[in-house]
C-alpha cells in the first residue's frame, strides 16, 4: 500500500470500527483464474509486495465482493476486489490539542507514555481529534523536526482505546526504526494486568492460537484452529490473585496481536472483567442471589472497561544501548475493583 501507512497496521489494536476502501479494482470478463495477492501486486500503486498484500489478507482487509479472503483466493471475472482500511484514505491534518498527558519518561529520542484508558491512540472513524496523537502534536509542538504527520515518527506500538497502560513514542526516524524491529523480533518486554471471569486452577499457562477478524463480526477478533487462518499469536499468563469468582492474572505477549489478551482469555473461558466486545460485561460467575447480582452491577459501574492495564514495558535504548525498563500501577479503576473483589472473597471465605 502507499507510504503513509505505519508498517504494523495490520496489527492495529484499535481495529473494530468501520473499515474504509482505500481501492477497488473489477475484473474484466475474460479475467483468467489468478490468486488475490498476484492481481493486486499489479494494480496496486507504490511498488506493493506479495508478501505485504498476504499480510493484508490476513488482517481481513482483503476483499472480494464485500467478503473478506485469503491470500489464495482466484479471482473470477467481474469479481470486485477491495482492500479496506480501519481509517480514511487520506488521512493527513493532525490537529495539535492540550490533553494531558502522563509521559512518565523523555529523552531526545523517545518518550513513554501512561495512557489513560477512554483514550484513542490515532485518529480515525468516529475519533479524528481527541487522541493520543493529537495530544502529542501538541506537547511537541515547539520541537520542529517533529511532524506528527511523519510515518517514520511517533507510536511504535498501540493499545485499545478502553485499555490504559504504558506507550513508547519515537521523536527520531532512527529511533522508530530500531524500537519497530525489537517489537518485529519479538525481544519488547510487554506485561498486562488482566482481572478475569472465573477461577483460574492453573498457576501459569500459555495460550497459543491464531488470531484474526470474525468474518461473521468484524468488531471482534477469533481463535481459529486452522493453521492457514489468522495470524500466530502466545499469551503466557501467571495467576496473580483468585478472588472469589474472578481471578487477577498477569499476561505476558509473546506476540502483538489485535485484541490478543481479549481474544486469548475468551477462548479459554476466562473472558476479561467488563470487557463488552468479548462478553465480560454480563455476571458468567456467582450466585442468583440479587445481593450479588448488585454487587457486581457495582462493580461495573467503577471500571466501566475492560479490567486491562499494561503495566509493564521493557526495551533496548536505540541510542545508548541501555535496557529500560517501565513499570505503571494500577489506575484507580481497577485498583478499586481489584480491593472490592479481594474485600468480597475475604468475606466467603
């Protein structure tokens, strides 16, 4: 695709508003039978490779009479092939804005950000002001070399809008550059905190599973047990706290995928506390007594998100070398929901 697009957005977390066509090409009616990916490589402009259209199949942002599709897919004649996006084509004014901002770390070529959860991370449908990027347009504002419209500066990574936690920001190409491919290798150190849907047996465990777009609802990610589907993804979680019907864990990713934690904890029954897209915002645990039932509508009400907070970030310095590391705790939401539930299991007890 074009030069404007971050090289990680098929792993975009914020996925899951509506997709925008950024191009549409309709076969001819003497269109022979030729895969997907080999028929947009010669249309698609800006020297796009095979291996890039595949990973765009993979994200789900291929499509074929409206219909998503793998790589491998023929188009036929007359078929109508769009590659979608989850923001507009043209996407280029970024409008500075004095939001405050927790940067718990700067230097000349990075910052680390806490982010508060209710805060989107780029611009997009229905949130094109009032993100993290427009608040770091306007925090950087005096420093010329920054360019919040550059590709090669600022995010190098991104969480959900409703997720709160830690965010390394580039101010130097350099710098993205060297951060991008330590996210790419794998060697990022990244932890969540996660409070989860019933009690977890296991001390520690992982999940491994791929992940991609529910073709049936494409605000959600799903675990597909087909080797040719999704994209590869690991959680590793160690169990932190069992709290009566809902369990504290830490999650550690050994990959980065859309909506991984979310996705990963449902698939193995655990659905994230509050976490409405995956089915945490209904009681799946406890009793059928009204006294319990109001006692965790009250808990909804004082983390009204998913109970997700990525507490922890570690990574190589791309300048000096030096190993950082960053640690965050808890916003006050969930670290009041995590005491009201220690409170309640120590009351069953």
């Amino acid at each position: 695709m074009d030069d404007n697009y971050p090289d990680d957005w098929e792993d975009n977390e914020q996925t899951g508003d509506e997709l925008y066509e950024h191009f549409r090409f309709t076969a001819d009616k003497g269109q022979s039978l030729l895969r997907v990916d080999k028929f947009l490589v010669d249309r698609l402009p800006g020297g796009s490779t095979r291996n890039r259209v595949q990973l765009a199949a993979d994200a789900g942002c291929i499509l074929v009479n409206n219909l998503p599709v793998k790589s491998n897919y023929r188009v036929k004649p007359l078929d109508a092939v769009s590659v979608v996006m989850t923001r507009p084509r043209r996407e280029t004014e970024i409008i500075p804005e004095d939001i405050p901002l927790n940067i718990v770390y700067e230097d000349d070529d990075l910052l680390v950000v806490n982010k508060q959860a209710g805060l989107v991370v780029h611009p997009g449908h229905g949130n094109y002001t009032g993100t993290l990027v427009n608040a770091l347009a306007y925090y950087m504002r005096e420093d010329p070399s920054y360019d919040p419209t550059d590709p090669r500066l600022g995010l190098v990574h991104r969480i959900d809008k409703e997720t709160s936690g830690l965010l390394v920001v580039a101010k130097k190409p350099e710098a993205k550059a060297h951060l991008s491919m330590q996210f790419f290798n794998k060697t990022c150190k990244r932890e969540y905190r996660a409070l989860v849907w019933g009690i977890i047996r296991e001390d520690e465990g992982r999940i491994e599973g791929n992940i991609g777009r529910d073709p049936n609802d494409r605000t959600t990610m799903k675990i597909f047990p087909e080797a040719d589907q999704g994209k590869p993804a690991v959680t590793h979680y160690r169990t932190l706290e069992r709290l009566g019907y809902v369990t504290l864990t830490e999650c550690r990713l050994e990959t980065g995928r859309t909506h991984q934690i979310r996705a990963h904890m449902k698939h193995i029954g655990h659905p994230l506390f509050n976490d409405e897209r995956y089915g945490g915002h209904d009681i799946l645990r406890g009793s059928t007594f009204t006294k319990y039932k109001q006692f965790v509508q009250n808990c909804f009400a004082i983390c009204p998100r998913q109970a997700l907070h990525a507490r922890t970030l570690g990574f190589v310095h791309p300048s000096t070398g030096r190993d950082m590391f960053f640690d965050s705790e808890y916003p006050s939401d969930m670290e009041q929901l995590i005491e009201k539930w220690r409170t309640y299991s120590n009351t069953q007890e």
